[in-house]
C-alpha cells in the first residue's frame, strides 16, 4: 500500500550563534554560548589584508571550540559510567507522570534499571490530584519523603505531556514518548536492553546529584522532562562553601544576552556569587539593561549576563517541607481546578524570589513589577491573593536566611526527541563523523573505528553476503535475506529484505523493508513488505479498541495545527493520532508485550 507524503519543506537554520548539528531549530544541539567563541588574535590580525585569508584562523578557532566542547561532554560522559560503576549514585529514584498505566509502565522500568544503577529503592507515582507543577512537586515530597534515602539522595523525573508533535512513536509504548528506546544498552536480570529516553536523562543526571550531595547539598533533585542534559562543566568536583545548605538550586548557562537571545529565551539573574536574583521572562535586551540598574543582572564591559534558564531545580529538604506544611491544603485539594494552580516558572518561583526581599515597600515594588511583565504572575496574585505572606511564613520557618543559588552548566549537549526532525537526527547521529556523532556513539559505548566499507557494526549481528551495507551503523541486527543499506541506522532490526538510504530503523520486525531518505520506523511489526516514503515516519500500533495497525506521518507534518492533523485521521491511518493516544493509553504494559511477541513474524523467511 502506497502512501503520498507532503513535500520535504527547506531546512531552518537556528538563528542563534551555536555551533549546531541539526538543520532545524531543535535541541540536539551543541550550545555554544557567545562567551566562547573566540575571534583572530592580534598575531594573525595581518593576514587579514590577504582575500580570504582570515578564513583559516577561524575555522582553526572554530575547531578548538568543538574540541573542548567535546572534551567536556564525553569527560562527563566518562565520569557517569564510573559513579554508576562505583555505586556513587542517588538512594532514591522516583518517576512521576500523569495515568495509572504510565505509572504501571515506569515502575516496570525503573524495577529492570534499578540494579544495574546501584540504586536502594525506586518509585513510580501517579499525580492524581489537580496539582500543576509547583504543588506537584510538594505532592511528591509528600508521598516520598518518608521513604527518600537523605544519606544517598534522591532524584527525581517529571514525565508529563502528550507527546502530540511525535506521534505515532510517542504512542508505540503505553502512549509515553519519554518511553522511545535510545542506542544505549543496559543489563537487566542479565539480559540486554535499550534504555529509554527519561532513562538515559535521568543517568545523566546522576552527576549534577552527585556533585551537589559531595558539596553539601541536602534535598531533592528534579530533572523536568526526558531531554538528554550533560554539562561541559567538570562534575568531577565539589564546592561546599558555595552549595552547602542552600535551599534552591537553579540549572543554568550563564552567558552574554544577545538582541535574540533576550527576546527568545527566559532567564535567571544571578550575581558574581552565583546567587539568583530573579526569574526573567524573555524580553527585548532593551529592557534587560533595566534590570542591570536594579542588579538582577550583571554587567560586564558593557555587556549584560545572565543565565539561560535550563528548567530543572534542587529543593532543599527543609524548604520542602516547610512549604508543604504552608501549602498542604492546595496540595491536597481534589476538587481545584489545575489550570488555577501555579507553574514553578515563571510564577510560584518568581513569587519566592520577592518573598525573601525584606524591605517591605521594595518586596511590594517588585511584586507589582513582576504582575505587569508577566500574565502568569498576575493570574497567581489573583488567584492566591496572600501567595507572598505565606511564603514568607514558609520562609520563616526555616530560622536562617533563604539561600538560592545557581550551578552554572556552561554549555551543555542537549538531547531531544520531541519532534520528528529530532528524531531522525537523533538516531543518524550515530553515524555522523563530527562532533555529534562523537557524542552520541560515546553515550552508547559504540566505537569510532569503522570498516573497509565504512561501517560501524557491533553487538550479535547478522547481515546475509546477499545484503550490501556501506557507510552505515548496525547494532544487534538480524538480516537475512537481500538488499543495500547506505548511510543509514540500524537499531536491533530483525528483517528479511531491506532497502534503505539515509534512513533509520530501531527495533522492527518484519519480511522486508523499504525506507526512503530520511524516512524512519520504530518498532513496526509486519508479515508483510512495508514501504517508507520519503521524510515519513511509520510504527505498529495495537490498540485494544482500534485493532494492530501500522501509523503514518511526515516529518514535516504540522502537528501544531491539532484540528487538521491530529484529531482526524490522515495519511490513510484509520483512526486519528488522538484517539490511537488514548486507546493506547488504556492497554497494560504486560499485555501490550503479549500481544507484540504474538505477532511477530519469523523475518528469517524471505
């Protein structure tokens, strides 16, 4: 069966200064702060009279920022795989998300990781209560902290959200895109496996705990979403007169504000000690210069400074609980409307930041500020009109002055599934030559060093002498009847026939396969040939209600316009990415693994 595709729109480029490794504004990025980017020294000024000659000291000067950065990721990289290995990580592991079969699915998950991380104790919860972010953190510490290991620490993921613009893979397992498979394999119970996406985040996270808990940090961790965060910043280290007995800490890349940057990104102020003045919501730079005469940012020779928000938080245990007992009520409190209950940014934290002002006409000042640059501070002021009273009676309860301070990340790799583009780069990367592929094959313990054909093959593979793989990365494949592969990924596919170019496939199982350039499958199961077209994207679906079913999209479908794309059925699936979201979200994680083993086919037989 043939599906048409919509055209494969241009390419767009970030604006933003970065040296970046994907053709679309996503967040695999390689963030490279301006701060960073060095220009041609004095030594080399007088070969700028030459035509072109300024040419190769920049990109020389190009080349040594990719290699630091690099250095710095893959040293972190290194540094979490011997904490795991010496059982330096977090006593507690929990996981929150928003249904009873998401939490049956991560508790599944989190049970399989939870020797090979050398973890005491792991928890799936679901947030049942009309919370929203900021109570729903206090939700958590309610239901973990008498169970939380405090001499070990604790870390925690959110895992909220519908994963509308990845479908249909977001639906693949349990309608829970943080549960996409990556290229990193683990042990459990003595077998391998792929880990997740909130998995291989969570891991990665392990350091930040760890360098904070050596420094005297005593709270909970909470890595928001599934994305992929890891420092330049050497984790390696401890600085306990800085972090000891704080009470907040806030992930950050501090660096220059640019014109676009002030504008396209929110903010946290903080000050040459690294302690947080502000929340920022993006703003033109204009106004930033404001906030410099008031020292909620820094100024630098001119320059403004301040640190990109990166959206995970520690809370101290005792800020935690002197909250909770402050606002237990709104916790607790079945009956609220979620959409009146506060975010942690930028209202519930931009709150705290102005509750600990002690002048009271300043504190008021800067509330009434905060009101008119932001409409979600103001929907919090009228919706909780003693919000700062009480947080400065939470406040109190500590007996010592608020400490919020700021870990500088520097610049940091980020990676990212949330979109198709994404997908498809985040999966190729493996088979890039420059620094992204450096990056992701050093997450996944796959080496540089490639064949007399280019290709980099590990794990039990099989590939038939009937099948040509050139330029390719293959990882526990099963092939076996005939074909080509070329600069394409291959993720633990079990097939027969297999034509693909520029493509990527993880986990399939079926008689033959086709992908067309940038096409990707997930997870497709199939008795029968399945063709991909270009740019598309195609998995198997067993819904309970709908029935098994192969899905379709493009990459470049508009998944924001939810009416025209989302809600009805297109690309000839038979039924919407909506309804196939929650039927999916209906079925159990055991019996969506009985059905799949049910049917897949023998891909031996050609």
């Amino acid at each position: 069966m043939s599906h048409a595709s919509g055209p494969v729109s241009q390419s767009h480029l970030p604006k933003q200064f970065l040296i970046t490794l994907q053709a679309t504004a996503s967040r695999i990025t390689l963030l490279i702060p301006p701060r960073h980017i060095s220009v041609v020294t004095a030594a080399s000024s007088q070969a700028q009279t030459i035509e072109g000659s300024t040419r190769m000291p920049k990109l020389l000067s190009a080349r040594k920022t990719e290699d630091t950065f690099v250095a710095g990721v893959k040293k972190n990289i290194a540094l979490t795989k011997r904490l795991i290995e010496e059982g330096k990580t977090p006593g507690t592991l929990a996981i929150v998300s928003g249904s009873e079969s998401a939490r049956n699915l991560w508790q599944k998950i989190l049970h399989e990781a939870k020797s090979s991380l050398q973890v005491i104790s792991v928890f799936s919860l679901h947030e049942d209560l009309p919370v929203n972010q900021a109570f729903g953190v206090l939700l958590l510490w309610q239901r973990l902290r008498d169970a939380a290991d405090r001499t070990r620490g604790t870390l925690a993921a959110f895992v909220f959200g519908s994963g509308t613009r990845s479908t249909p893979f977001t639906e693949t397992d349990n309608a829970q895109k943080p549960a996409i498979v990556t290229p990193v394999r683990g042990m459990s119970d003595g077998k391998e496996r792929y880990l997740t996406m909130v998995e291989l985040a969570v891991r990665y996270f392990i350091p930040v705990q760890q360098y904070l808990m050596r420094s005297g940090f005593e709270g909970l961790i909470i890595k928001w979403g599934d994305e992929v965060q890891i420092p330049t910043f050497d984790l390696s280290g401890q600085n306990p007169e800085l972090f000891g007995n704080a009470d907040i800490v806030r992930f950050v890349s501090i660096q220059e504000m640019t014109t676009e940057s002030a504008l396209n990104k929110d903010w946290v102020g903080v000050n040459e000690k690294q302690h947080v003045t502000a929340f920022i919501p993006r703003r033109p730079l204009s106004d930033m210069e404001k906030l410099a005469d008031r020292g909620l940012v820094q100024k630098r020779d001119g320059k403004l400074y301040g640190g990109v928000n990166l959206g995970s938080v520690a809370v101290s245990y005792d800020l935690l609980d002197a909250l909770l007992n402050e606002f237990k009520g709104e916790v607790n409190d079945s009956t609220a409307n979620r959409n009146h209950r506060p975010a942690l940014d930028p209202e519930f934290f931009t709150a705290l930041t102005i509750a600990v002002i002690q002048d009271e006409n300043e504190r008021r000042e800067a509330w009434q500020r905060a009101i008119q640059e932001s409409k979600d501070v103001q929907k919090l002021s009228e919706k909780m009109l003693d919000v700062l009273e009480r947080m400065q009676k939470a406040i109190k309860m500590l007996d010592r002055p608020l400490k919020m301070l700021a870990l500088d990340f520097q610049d940091q790799y980020w990676g990212d599934i949330g979109q198709h583009p994404q997908i498809y780069d985040f999966y190729i990367g493996l088979n890039k030559l420059g620094p992204e592929g450096e990056i992701l094959r050093a997450l996944g313990d796959i080496p540089d060093q490639r064949d007399e054909n280019g290709n980099i093959i590990v794990g039990d593979s099989y590939i038939s002498q009937n099948i040509t793989v050139k330029n390719s990365v293959l990882i526990n494949v099963t092939l076996t009847g005939q074909g080509r592969i070329e600069n394409s990924v291959l993720i633990g596919t079990r097939a027969g026939n297999i034509d693909m170019e520029n493509g990527f496939d993880v986990l399939s199982t079926a008689t033959s396969l086709h992908v067309s350039s940038r096409g990707g499958t997930y997870k497709v199961v199939s008795d029968v040939p399945v063709s991909v077209a270009a740019g598309e994207r195609v998995t198997t679906l067993f819904m309970p209600t709908h029935g098994t079913y192969l899905m379709r999209v493009h990459e470049h479908t508009n998944l924001r316009d939810t009416a025209a794309t989302y809600d009805v059925p297109i690309f000839g699936n038979p039924v919407s990415f909506k309804d196939a979201h929650e039927d999916m979200g209906r079925i159990t994680v055991e019996e969506l693994e009985r059905v799949r083993s049910a049917t897949l086919p023998s891909s031996t037989t050609t």
